[in-house]
C-alpha cells in the first residue's frame, strides 16, 4: 500500500474537510470517505460513465459472420488490417486495466477520483471482453491475435513504452509523497491517458471503423462505437486530471518533465505512424498511411495544447472529420443505423 493511504481508522471528532482533501496527499490520508467530494468533475465523469452502460453480447454478430465467411467479401489487404487491429487491442486494454488496478489507484488519494477510476478499469475489462467476443464470433486464430504484442515489432514497441510506466509504480521503494514519486505518477498518466489512449488508439479506431464505412462488419463496428465514446470520456478524464495534479503541484511540471513529455509525443507519433504502415501497405477502405499518419499527428497537438504545451504539427490537419462527428457529437443514432447510440440510462453527456 502506498505510504500516503492509510487504513487505519482512529476514533476522531475532527471530520475531513473538503479543503483538506488533495489528488496526491503528501501524508498519510483516510481514502474511505466519499463525503464531501471536492472534485465535482471527477464525480460527473463516472455518474456519466453508469450512463453509458453496455456488454459485447448484447450486440449481434450474426451479420458480421455471415459477411467474413463469403470468400469475396474481403481481400487480404483488408483481412490482415482487420487482424492487426483486432490484435493490437486484445492485450491494450489489459494494459491499462492493469496500470489502473495495480499501479495508479494505489496512488491517488481523493475517493470521487477513485471512483471514476473504478469505473474506467470496469469498462476497460468489458473492451477486452468485446476484442475477445469479436475475434471469436469471427473464427479467427485467438492464440495469433493474443500473441501479436509480443510477436509483431510494431505492436511490441508500442506495449514496451506502456509496460515500462507501469513498472516504474511498482517499484518498491518508489515514495508517492516525495517529488519524484508524483513526478513519476504524473508521467505515467500522461504515458497512458496522453499517448496510450489519445493516439495509438485513435489510428484503430480510425482503420476498424471504416469497415463500417463500407457496410461491412456492422456488429464489430457498433461495439467499436461504443468503445470509442467509453475511451474518448478516459481521455478527457485523464486530461484533467493530470491538469488538476499540475495546478495542485505546480513544482511537478518542471521545464525537463515538459521537454520530456513533448518528446513522448514526438515518440509516440513515430510508433504510430510505424504501426499504421504496417497495417495499412496498401491503400484501401478510403485510407492511406498517410492519411492516418497526418489524423495521429492532428489528434497529438490537440493532446499536447490541452496540457498547456506547444504543438509538435502546426500544420497538421484532420482528414477524417467523421471521426470528430463520433467523438463531439451527440447523435440519436450512429452512422452504421444499427442501434440507439446514446444508450443511457439517465443523464446526458457533453463532450466540451
């Protein structure tokens, strides 16, 4: 457990007060008590995340298998996009799930922060349960897919730059309350939240969705949507909460940390863009390399003016303003016509 948390319980009449209570506590904290939240916008995005409630199985495949058995329905460009992609993402949730779970929530000490960070390794675990239910449905080699990661240089590049974040926290005589244990918290976040989640899987989302764009795969691509909208509301999430870290702890965000994460951006859309020509040798579904090189590089200014840093691309612009329309816009219905794509239980959602 880490060194700012504590478990014990005294007997106290002194009750936590909302000023007292801090994301990163350089002391020991009572993390059990919800009550008074302080981080109203922490709140808000899990109350918004129960809303958007959903499981792979209630989506139909029925369509997709009877498309992928047709011989001319796919020609192995496509088939070997669709493979890659589906093997990328079979292990990167499981990634995040467990930076979550076993690195970052050890560390972050205000209850409606955790909250929220429950409810995202929930949802992480219900991607991976659709990247296994798809590939299934689909009959595709499972132990091919699930190995990728660690089998094709593209991929494994990608997971490496991750993993090593995640076990920097794990490192056991790693103290969260010293200025070099919340700057390797914060760099972890914006490893993940920045880079993991904001552009190596935007370049999927991109290359699997467009299959939908065909009318093709149509069961595959609705859960992809809703992955999508779930991964879109971690990344903002994550933005702000590595902006609510820096404005409590503006020691953190040193001239060096800045350069660094700049670079890490510059890294990472040089992974991507590696990746992305793999997958995509050839030009097909309306895309090119190229193409998704250039939406990476928009996606990643995008990311790095959030954080209050400068564009790497100025010039860099978006060639798939579809892709704007799933991720801003509130729609009755998704582009492929299949379900509801608001899918709530209650409550709206405003992607500002």
């Amino acid at each position: 457990m880490a060194e700012n948390q504590s478990f014990i319980i005294p007997m106290t009449k002194d009750r936590i007060r909302k000023e007292d209570k801090k994301i990163l506590a350089s002391k020991a904290v009572d993390v059990n008590q919800l009550i008074p939240i302080k981080y109203d916008w922490a709140w808000q995005y899990y109350l918004d995340g129960c809303a958007n409630h959903w499981m792979p199985q209630e989506v139909s495949m029925q369509r997709d298998i009877e498309q992928w058995k047709d011989p001319m329905a796919f020609n192995d460009d496509e088939r070997h996009l669709l493979k890659r992609n589906l093997g990328f993402f079979t292990t990167a949730d499981t990634l995040v799930a467990n930076n979550l779970v076993l690195a970052v929530y050890r560390y972050v000490t205000a209850p409606e922060v955790r909250q929220f960070l429950l409810r995202q390794a929930f949802e992480e675990a219900v991607h991976t349960h659709a990247y296994q239910y798809i590939p299934q449905s689909l009959g595709f080699d499972e132990g091919e897919l699930y190995n990728m990661y660690r089998e094709v240089p593209t991929l494994h590049a990608k997971a490496e730059f991750e993993a090593s974040l995640t076990q920097d926290l794990l490192d056991p005589s790693l103290n969260p309350a010293t200025l070099e244990g919340k700057q390797k918290l914060l760099r972890n976040l914006i490893g993940y939240y920045g880079v993991m989640e904001g552009l190596f899987f935007y370049g999927a989302f991109v290359m699997l969705l467009s299959f939908g764009r065909t009318n093709r795969l149509p069961g595959m691509c609705e859960q992809v949507q809703y992955i999508l909208r779930d991964e879109s509301m971690h990344l903002n999430f994550g933005l702000d909460l590595i902006n609510a870290i820096k404005d409590e702890n503006p020691e953190l965000w040193t001239p060096e940390i800045q350069k660094e994460v700049t670079g890490w951006f510059e890294n990472g859309v040089d992974l991507e863009t590696a990746y992305t020509k793999e997958c995509l040798p050839n030009g097909l579904l309306g895309l090119t390399h190229e193409m998704v090189a250039e939406y990476i590089r928009f996606i990643a200014d995008r990311r790095l003016e959030k954080l209050g840093l400068k564009k790497l691309f100025n010039n860099a612009k978006n060639p798939f303003p579809w892709m704007s329309e799933q991720i801003d816009l509130r729609k009755e219905k998704n582009f492929f016509e299949t379900r509801v794509t608001e899918y709530q239980t209650g409550g709206s959602l405003n992607w500002d």
